[in-house]
C-alpha cells in the first residue's frame, strides 16, 4: 500500500507541480515505498527522469542495488535515522533507482542543522542526508535541471540530538 499510495498520489503531485519537467527525484532510501512508487509514476511518464537514492554508510542498500547481495560486511551501526536498512525490504522496485548514493552521519547532521538555519526549513537526519546527496553529486546536474528532493522528516524529533550542540560535539560533528 505504500509504495502504490506514492505511486498513486506522490509522483502525479510531482508531475503536476513541475508541469512534467522534472528531471530528478532525490529520496532518502528507507523502505523503499516512496522511492519505488514515485519513482515508477515518474518514469512511466518520462524514462529520462533520473531517481537518486540517498543511503547512509553501514547501510546494505546501495551494495545490493549495484550487485544483488546483501553483504553483510556493509552492515555496520550508524546514527542517520529514517534512512538505511540491514535488511532488503520488499517494497522496493530497485529497477526505478538509478543510484545509490551515501552520505555520512556527520555530513548529514551538519546538513540538517544547515537548512533550519539558512532556510528556515525544521528538518531532521534524513532531509539532512537527502541535501547534502545532492551536494555530493551537483557535478552531475545541469543548470536547466529540475530536482525535486523528498523530506520525510521534521526536526521536532532531534531536539536532544542534532539541534544541541553538547549532543553534537559528544559525537565529533562540531
């Protein structure tokens, strides 16, 4: 139901509100329902679209898209939150993904605490990942792109976290 709930009302919401000229989804990689059922609305009306999964290092997700194995020795603890599996979910449709791509627990820290400062937007761990993903890969991208980013989370949830600075500094990322 997730990943058709996406497909149903997330990738046409998209489409509309881009006037189909999306070239780009970004979503943090989780269960995969999002990412899967955006993704297929997307490409089935459009098959140039490119879709980038944001993953977190210790995660086995971007290892089994590129290979079809889930490597244990990928599989590590990590602080991100909303994103990353040790497991492959049955949600996903790894066909859509075009890649995988990882950002640290600090760089996407650093990221989410950036966009509530700069933007105004209260975000969390995984939105975090999603901007700083895009970052990473910006040398990809075209100045006529249109890149939509998917934010799955608020910051309310990282109050003791991200946003204090003793919880911050305690993990090395100020």
């Amino acid at each position: 139901s997730n990943r058709m709930a996406h497909y149903e009302q997330t990738g046409p919401e998209i489409w509309d509100q881009t006037d189909g000229k999306i070239t780009h989804l970004v979503v943090g990689a989780g269960t995969g329902g999002t990412i899967s059922g955006t993704g297929k609305y997307l490409k089935e009306k459009n098959p140039n679209i490119k879709v980038w999964a944001i993953d977190t290092y210790g995660s086995a997700l971007k290892k089994y898209h590129e290979t079809g194995v889930l490597d244990q020795n990928e599989i590590y603890p990590y602080v991100t939150e909303g994103i990353g599996e040790d497991f492959i979910p049955e949600n996903y449709d790894f066909k859509v993904i075009d890649h995988f791509e990882k950002v640290t627990d600090k760089d996407a820290a650093v990221m989410a605490r950036e966009l509530v400062a700069k933007e105004g937007i209260w975000v969390g761990y995984s939105a975090g990942s999603a901007v700083m993903g895009v970052l990473q890969m910006k040398d990809q991208l075209k100045p006529t792109d249109v890149v939509v980013v998917i934010f799955h989370d608020h910051g309310s949830r990282y109050i003791g976290k991200l946003f204090n600075d003793n919880w911050m500094r305690e993990k090395g990322y100020l």
